[in-house]
C-alpha cells in the first residue's frame, strides 16, 4: 500500500526559520472550581486568579453548556489567508461537552483562553470546534482539572508567516524544577515527527503530551481521513513512548463531521499551529 504524502500549506508570509518554539517549565496538577452562569473566560480567568496560576492547560471534559458557540474551519477567504474559519454556530439547546482543551494564556495584557471541543451535537449542525469561550456559558458548576504551568506561559502575537495572530511562548522568572516544555510549531512539518525532535532535543525519553491545533487534512491509522485542508483537532491522548510519540485526537475539517482516532506517522502537517504541552514522566 502506498503511503500518503505529507500535505502543505502555503501561507503568506516568509517561513520562519525557526520551526518550533519550546521552553522549559514546571507542570503540575490542578483543579478549578468554575462558577455556573457564567462564561468559560470568566469563569476561568477568575478561578485562576483564586489560585495564583498564571499559565494553564486544563480539560473541560463533561462540562454542561447552556449556550455554546464555536467556529470550525473554512476554506481561505481570498484575503491572502491560507484558510479561515466557519460562521458561528450556537446550538439552541444545551450542550455536553465530552471532551475539551484550553490553553489560558494571555492576549494585549488580558487573559485570553484558545479552546477546542468535542460533544454530543444534533446533526447536521457540527459536534466538534473552536469554542468561543467570551460568548459560551457554564450551566453548572464545574471543577475543571488540568496542569499550572510556571516559568513559561503562551501570549498572543502577530505571526508574519501566517498572519495570524498567535499564541507563542514567553518565559517567566520561576525557580520550581523543570518537568516540561511549553511548545508551539509551525506549519509544513509532521506533528508527530517535529514533537519527537523536541522530546529529544530536551531528554524527554517518556511524557504525556496535552493540547491543541491544526493539521493540513488530518490522517488516521486504519482510515477515517478528513480530506480538508485546515482541520482543527484536539488531544484525547498523547504519548512520548521511548522517544516514539503517538497521538489520539478528534479532529474537524469543512465539512464539520467530527472524527476521532490515532494519527498515522509521518503525514500529519500542521496546517497553522499547535500548542503543545510535553510532561516527562516520574522516574
């Protein structure tokens, strides 16, 4: 059977030379109480204000939403953009998140949340997307877990290579042990391949691996592909395994049917970026 190649994307600007962004930091677990009746920014920005966190990726998994609105991706525009995204969708009717991932970082000095989810949805309306945390609301109290990130932590910049506005890592003064790498990637490389490059390039033999991005189509093991050439997908499970890396993710392109599996090695391109938290496991 032929292999598939890997899939690329040409963006506007210039790439950068640098192909990944990764920084050394401290993980370690936490939970937030997350008010009812209220939205996923401010619920989040207030709980972790409570707790000192500064930086955080935390999972939504089970969360209740009575109003829910998101976006999925879309073809390019025509304003020189390689892809975009969807109108905004909002389910008239409450939503059950069953999985769900958010980077909290910061965005012109104020919090600023990137999320991406998966739930129960009502066809034809998509069931997995980029979700609006501003405008979607918490219909029940939820404790949201997840890791406190010090001694880095992601912030919005504009990215010349794509012109977008991106997340991208900045450091912070922290003298806690070092157990992780914040990381963000650019676009045109394997997810996969480009992950084992920084979990050797920092001595991580083993570590799970959490987050969020896009990939250029997105390619499983044992078939189910999604064709579009912007999807957006989300980490069920990710593993750095001998030096190996494995990834189970959902995954959404145009055509909003939500798709979930293990990624097929070496033909997953990232399409605009990933947002990647690695944490090496105890000895």
């Amino acid at each position: 059977m032929t292999r598939p190649a890997l899939r690329r994307i040409t963006h506007p600007g210039q790439p950068a030379q640098a192909r990944d962004a990764a920084l050394p930091c401290h993980a370690r677990p936490v939970t937030l109480a997350l008010r009812a009746g209220t939205n996923v920014t401010q619920a989040i920005t207030d709980a972790l204000a409570q707790a000192g966190v500064q930086a955080a990726y935390l999972r939504l998994d089970g969360a209740v939403l009575s109003a829910l609105c998101f976006v999925i991706p879309a073809p390019a525009p025509g304003d020189g953009h390689a892809a975009w995204y969807s109108r905004t969708y909002a389910p008239a009717q409450p939503v059950r998140l069953l999985h769900a991932g958010v980077h909290a970082g910061w965005r012109d000095g104020a919090r600023f949340l990137h999320c991406h989810g998966l739930w129960d949805g009502a066809a034809p309306e998509p069931a997995m997307g980029h979700v609006l945390c501003p405008d979607t609301v918490l219909a029940a109290p939820y404790q949201a877990t997840g890791w406190a990130i010090c001694g880095a932590g992601l912030s919005v910049a504009h990215d010349p290579e794509t012109e977008f506005s991106l997340f991208q890592p900045q450091s912070s003064p922290d003298d806690s042990a070092q157990n992780a790498i914040l990381a963000t990637l650019r676009p045109n490389q394997d997810i996969g391949q480009a992950l084992e490059r920084i979990a050797a390039r920092h001595g991580m033999e083993n570590a799970s691996i959490h987050g969020i991005g896009s990939l250029v189509g997105t390619c499983f093991q044992g078939g189910g592909n999604i064709d579009s050439y912007a999807t957006e997908i989300l980490i069920r499970d990710g593993r750095v395994q001998a030096g190996k890396v494995a990834l189970d993710v959902a995954s959404v392109g145009f055509d909003g049917v939500a798709r979930t599996g293990w990624l097929r090695p070496d033909v997953n391109a990232v399409c605009v970026t990933a947002e990647l938290l690695l944490i090496k496991d105890r000895a």
